[in-house]
C-alpha cells in the first residue's frame, strides 16, 4: 500500500520531564498515494479520515503492532 502518513514529533507516551521547547507535533497525509489506491471521492475521504486517526494513534503511543490488536486494519 506505501506510506500514506505520517507523524512527526514525539508519542505522549516517551515525552519526559526535560519535554520543552520542542516544535509542535505535526502529521503529514500524502495526497498520490491515497489517491492510487482510491477510486472515488468517497473513498479518498474515507482513506484520509482513517489515515488521520491512524496517525494520532501514534502521537498518544499507540505503536503499528498495537493497532492490528485492536483490529484498526
């Protein structure tokens, strides 16, 4: 499928109390790639919203493995 997103920055779950001064968190949603793998407008939209929740999954520590667990794919 490729890389469909991606988030930058530093999970919840390993920020210390050194955590500061930091740029904020950021997620990247990579536009031709969801749009090779979807064929309608619907389903782009469908792909973008679970790609987002995808993506914030990660920035509250929620690792690849995890997400398969609780059946996200």
């Amino acid at each position: 499928m490729g890389l469909l997103g991606f988030y930058h920055g530093i999970p919840l779950t390993e920020r210390g109390l050194g955590y500061n001064l930091v740029l904020p968190d950021k997620i990247s949603i990579y536009q031709l790639p969801i749009e090779r793998i979807c064929r309608t407008p619907e389903a782009i939209r469908i792909q973008v919203k679970r790609t987002v929740i995808h993506e914030l999954a990660h920035h509250f520590g929620i690792d690849d493995d995890r997400l398969r667990q609780l059946g996200a794919y």
